[in-house]
C-alpha cells in the first residue's frame, strides 16, 4: 500500500480555487432566479463558505511564497 500523500500548498491552493469558482458560479447563477425565502438562505450558506474558502486561499498563497 502506497503512503498518504501530503498535499503541497501549491496544490492545495489549486483545489481551493476549484472550489472558489464552483460557488461564484452557484451565486452568479443564481442572480436570474426569482428570490425566494429558500434561495435567500441558499446563497447566504454559500456566501459563508467563499468567505471561508477565500480565507484559506489567501493563506495557502503566502504559504507558496515563502
């Protein structure tokens, strides 16, 4: 059996953008959709979670610079 990988910040970093894009494409999709008690709540789930993810993004980005 082959060892746990340890992941790179730089490829960290690469799978935090991937997931940066996949819900700023959530939210944009969701500006032509009529808003509704149930899609408020949606978006604000996914608005945390880019403000989490962008969190760890700008850290993973001076982790790659040193």
């Amino acid at each position: 059996m082959a060892p746990p990988r340890n992941p790179t910040p730089g490829g960290s970093r690469s799978a935090v953008k991937g997931h940066l894009t996949r819900i700023l494409k959530t939210i944009k999709d969701a500006e032509s959709e009529v808003m509704t008690a149930k899609l408020d709540v949606e978006l604000a789930g996914e608005e945390t979670k880019l403000d989490e993810k962008m969190e760890h993004f700008k850290k993973l980005s001076v982790e790659c610079q040193k």
